[in-house]
C-alpha cells in the first residue's frame, strides 16, 4: 500500500518583501543610478519585488566604499577582532534561519527541505569555520612559518574583491565567498544572479544588524552588464566567480594582464559510477540525490550514471520506481522533493537539450507526475541509450535529467568518466575500498565522493580541474586566494 502526503506547506509570513530595493553600500540602502529589473516566483511567476540593475557609476561607488573600509577600518583590523564580526553574522543566520529559507524557496523554486536542511545550515557554518580563522591566518599558507620563525613575513590580504554568484544556491553561494574573503581581511563587492537578489538584500540587512562597519560587504544588483563592470573595475583585486564556463572564459581574458587574482568555479558534467558490487537500493538513492536534488541545478551534479553492464536492467528498473515516488510542486510544500525550474530560459534550455536527445536517437522516460498549469517545471526524465558523443552526454544541462551509459570494466568506466571537458566531481559505488582508492586517483575530478554524493562541508575544499575553473573554495584552501603571500 502506498500513502499519499497531505499538503504540508511552510507558511510565507516569515518573510516581509518590499516592493523594491536599493543597492547595499557603504552600510545603507541607496538609490541606483540604472533601470529596475523584476524578480519572480518560477513556481508562480508571480512577481516578487523590484531590484536595482546597478550600473558603471552604482559599481564605482561600491567600489570605492570597499576601498574606503579596507584601508581605513577592516585591513588594519586585528584578526581576533574581524573573528568576533563573523560570528555575529553566523548567529543571526541561524536566529533567522526560517525566515531566509522560505525567502530562498520563494525566489529560487527550490524545496523548503533542501534550503532549512541544507542551505542555510551550511551558510551559518561557514562564517562559524571561518571566523576561527581570521586569527591564525599565519598557518593558513602551505609553507608559511608562525611569525617569529624562518619563512618570511605573515600572509596579508588582497584588498576589495569583486564576486560574482549564481541563482543555483544563491544564499550559499555568498557564503562561500564572503566569508573567507571577510576571515581574511578583504571587503567585498558582490553581485548575486539577477533571478535571485533577494537573499543577498535580506544578507545585506544582517551585516546592518551584526554592525559590521560600514563599506565592509557591499551588494549591488544587476545582469551581465553589471557583473561586467565590477569584474572589470580597476579598483578590484581580487575576482571570484561561480557560474557557467562560457561566462568564466569571457572573466579570464578580461583580468589577463592585470595584477587581479581570479577563482573560477564553472560548469560540470559529473560521472556517477555504479559497479556491479554496489548495493543497489543505496546506490539509487545516490543517484537521485546526486541529478535531481535542487532540480538538477547544481554544478557537480551527477547528470553521467555510468553503471556496470552486468546490473544495468537491475538499478534501472529500481530508478524507474523510486523517481516514480518522488513529488513535483509547491516548494514550499515540506514534502516536496523536487521543485520548480529557476526561470523561463533555463526551462527552455533544458528543454532544447532534452529534445536533442530524443532526436539523436536517446530513449526518454519520465516520472509520471502532474506538474502545475502556472509556472516553470520539467519532470524527473533519464535518457538510456546514450552515447558519448550525444549532445545530453556532453553538454552541461542544469535540470532534472540524467544520461545513462554503461561499462564493462574499470578501465571503461574510467575512460568514459573522464571523457568530458569538465572536471568537477564524480561518485563512485562499490563494496571494495580498494577499488574505491584506485579509481578515485584516476579520475580528473576535483570532488570525488564514494559511497554517496553532494556532501558539502566547510572544511573541505571544491574545485575542478580542465573548463570547470581553477581555485579551490572552502577550507583552509579557501584562504589562500583572499591572501597575498
């Protein structure tokens, strides 16, 4: 017997959206000098606020306000110190924890579960992890002595850094940038996505509640264009961004020849290997939790299932009933497992590839399930009969669909893993820890999970390697890139 959910939604009380917003500079909410952009619901397209599109003159003016602070007050600030800020900021994160994972649900689409569970949990743990760096950043450096020791002066920070985030964890996201750029001495100009600002605005709100002197973290709204002048502003010291490669090549020939240091986090088309030893049902979970946790959004998502030949008819047959299970809707339903597509043009982008899949001769199976009249959504689908030179097996799809190949032997399943142009992370399924060391050191991926997938922790660095980028995020790793030395 199967049991239906009753309805469960989160109620949207929590949250207060204005109807427009400002720009966050120098510690107040300010007027822009560029157009307005619109921010909607992809799960209602309703329209939730108004946000500034900053222009040359708005970025200029943050700029120079992150100058300002880093010379005058957050430079010079002893690292104990600029610790006491960071944790303040983590706690009022948690104080209000509820009220931004319902804002991020609302503006990105995504289920209640993944942004109270996952989301913002991991925002507040890292300015808890890199608060407690911000005063030992003298062993921060591979190579670096404590001071007083051989090995030449302590590691200073850059000055003001220019980021860029996406609208895939946009809460997330700040914080994986921010925070260490904070830990160590930096100010920040960021810019979130320009379908997902909100939480970035509600941030900006916290930093006013933690006090944080003024000019410190700076937000300014905005598309392309935006992102483009900061990037490109010579005040900016430091670029880091996270998005699509197509985007972080255009950011790496325009910082060539400056003295700017850049981080480039960008695309992934993730294998996730099953062997024939793996057990099953926890491999399927794996699976699911590794392509359609977050729709699909998610860089190193596992969107290449490359499963041993000799189990193939086995796991997929069980993928097919458990996606069958999995409940499309209200994000903000507590039972939902996957929601809605982040906007028009990603629904249609993923659309398009899923219908060059079909056309190049891929079978296509979708979860049965009733998808909302009103807003952005596509069904769990898996394609078999994959080839590696489909464009569903190359190309980055960012949504709910998942390529299926298969392998006869290790080395096959190696081969395949790393035939791609990416190289951001894969999973392995096995039995045998052996097996487990031997293919992980040969796979060119720089997160390599075993026995399960998408585990994410503040100590622990991410990064690629090939078009995924370069620079690593998170842990003491993390560091280094905010630090001259």
């Amino acid at each position: 017997m199967v049991f239906e959910y009753a309805p469960a939604p989160e109620s949207r009380t929590v949250v207060d959206i204005r109807e427009s917003y400002g720009l966050f500079i120098d510690g107040e909410f300010v007027d822009g000098s560029g157009g307005r952009i619109k921010t909607v619901n992809p799960a209602t397209e309703e329209v939730l606020s108004e946000v500034v599109e900053a222009d040359a003159a708005d970025v200029d003016r943050a700029v120079r306000a992150a100058r300002s602070a880093f010379e005058r007050v957050w430079g010079p600030m002893p690292g104990r110190e600029r610790a006491k800020y960071l944790y303040r900021i983590a706690r009022i994160v948690q104080e209000r924890a509820r009220e931004l994972a319902v804002l991020e649900s609302i503006d990105n689409g995504k289920p209640i579960r993944e942004s109270r569970d996952v989301d913002v949990p991991l925002v507040a743990a890292h300015f808890f992890y890199y608060a407690g760096w911000a005063d030992k950043l003298e062993y921060a450096v591979v190579g670096r002595r404590p001071s007083g020791e051989p090995g030449g002066p302590n590691p200073k920070p850059l000055g003001v850094a220019g980021q860029v985030i996406p609208w895939n964890f946009p809460l997330l996201m700040l914080a994986w940038k921010i925070a260490p750029a904070l830990a160590c001495g930096n100010t920040v100009v960021l810019k979130p996505a320009e379908t997902t600002p909100l939480t970035a605005l509600a941030f900006a709100e916290i930093c006013q509640q933690a006090e944080l002197p003024p000019g410190v973290v700076n937000i300014v709204t905005g598309a392309g264009e935006t992102g483009r002048a900061l990037v490109e502003h010579p005040g900016v010291d430091k670029v880091a961004f996270t998005g699509s490669t197509e985007v972080g090549k255009q950011i790496a020939r325009s910082v060539a020849g400056t003295a700017k240091r850049v981080t480039l986090e960008l695309g992934g088309k993730a294998a996730n290997i099953v062997f024939d030893d793996a057990p099953v049902d926890q491999a399927v979970e794996g699976i699911v939790n590794g392509i359609f946790f977050n729709q699909g959004h998610v860089c190193c998502a596992g969107s290449r299932l490359l499963v041993q030949e000799s189990i193939a008819d086995e796991l997929l047959s069980a993928l097919r009933r458990r996606m069958a299970r999995l409940r499309v809707g209200d994000p903000l339903d507590k039972n939902t497992d996957v929601g809605a597509i982040n906007s028009a043009a990603q629904l249609a982008r993923i659309r398009q590839l899923s219908q060059a899949g079909e056309d190049e001769g891929a079978e296509r199976w979708s979860a049965p399930c009733d998808l909302p009249e009103r807003g952005f959504w596509f069904a769990p689908t898996i394609f078999t009969g994959v080839s590696q030179a489909h464009r569903i097996a190359r190309e980055e799809i960012f949504g709910p669909v998942l390529s299926v190949l298969t392998f006869r032997t290790p080395a096959e399943a190696v081969e395949k893993a790393n035939n791609t142009p990416y190289g951001l992370s894969a999973g392995i399924w096995t039995e045998k820890g052996s097996r487990i060391l031997s293919i992980a050191d040969k796979l060119r991926a720089g997160v390599v999970w075993a026995n399960t997938f998408n585990k994410f922790d503040p100590t622990s660095p991410f990064g690629g390697y090939k078009e995924s980028g370069y620079g690593r995020e998170g842990g003491r790793h993390g560091l280094e890139a905010y630090l001259e030395h």
